[in-house]
C-alpha cells in the first residue's frame, strides 16, 4: 500500500481580491488580484495567471472546444502588494483599536 501525500494545512496570508505579485512561474512579475483561496489544498486562483486549456465537451446549448482558464497554485508563490510602497511585501499583523490587522513590513502602512 502506498501512503498518500498529505497536505500540511497553514494559514494563508492572502484573502481573496488581494492585490498580489507572482513571484515564481511563467507569469513571475505580473500585479493581479486573487479570485479564490483553496485553504485545505494551501492554492489560491489569481486572475488572468496560470493560464491552462482545456478540452470541454459541448453539454446542452453550449458549444464545446478549448476553454482557457485560470489553475490554482501554490500559495507560496505569490507575496501581497503594498499600494502605498509599490512594491511586493511581507505582512506582520499588529492590533489596532482591538482588531487584529495586517500591515506592511517595509513602509508600515495599514492593508486591512
């Protein structure tokens, strides 16, 4: 018997309509926002990256064909864009007004 792979679950640091930079993959450098995080697999969907075709098979009224659409990937393949620095960067939270937010490690600027 073969042990599946199991999946460490982590918190993500992304929520979705972040405004994120890919830093790893054919789509390395691009600004976009995420559509969707996927917390069990740790993916998140970013839109108009990680572009892949697809086959589809016509169903009902719709026309089949190749259907390009956006693939999940890793989480850890994306870093949060600061508006205020420009830049991508990590976050540290910190408790504002007993609300626990999340804030820029280089300018220190509220993202939340």
């Amino acid at each position: 018997m073969r042990n599946k792979k199991t999946v460490e679950k982590h918190p993500i640091h992304v929520k979705s309509g972040d405004k994120v930079v890919i830093t790893s993959g054919k789509d390395k450098g691009k600004v976009s926002s995420v559509k969707k995080v996927i917390t069990s697999e740790n993916k998140v969907i970013v839109e108009g990256a990680n572009i892949v075709t697809k086959a589809q098979k016509a169903q009902g009224g719709n026309q089949g064909g190749l259907i390009k659409t956006e693939a999940a990937m890793d989480s850890s393949k994306v870093m949060l864009y600061c508006s205020a620095c420009e830049k991508a960067t990590r976050i540290k939270y910190d408790v504002i007004d007993n609300k626990k937010v999340r804030v820029c490690k280089k300018c220190g600027e509220r993202i939340d």
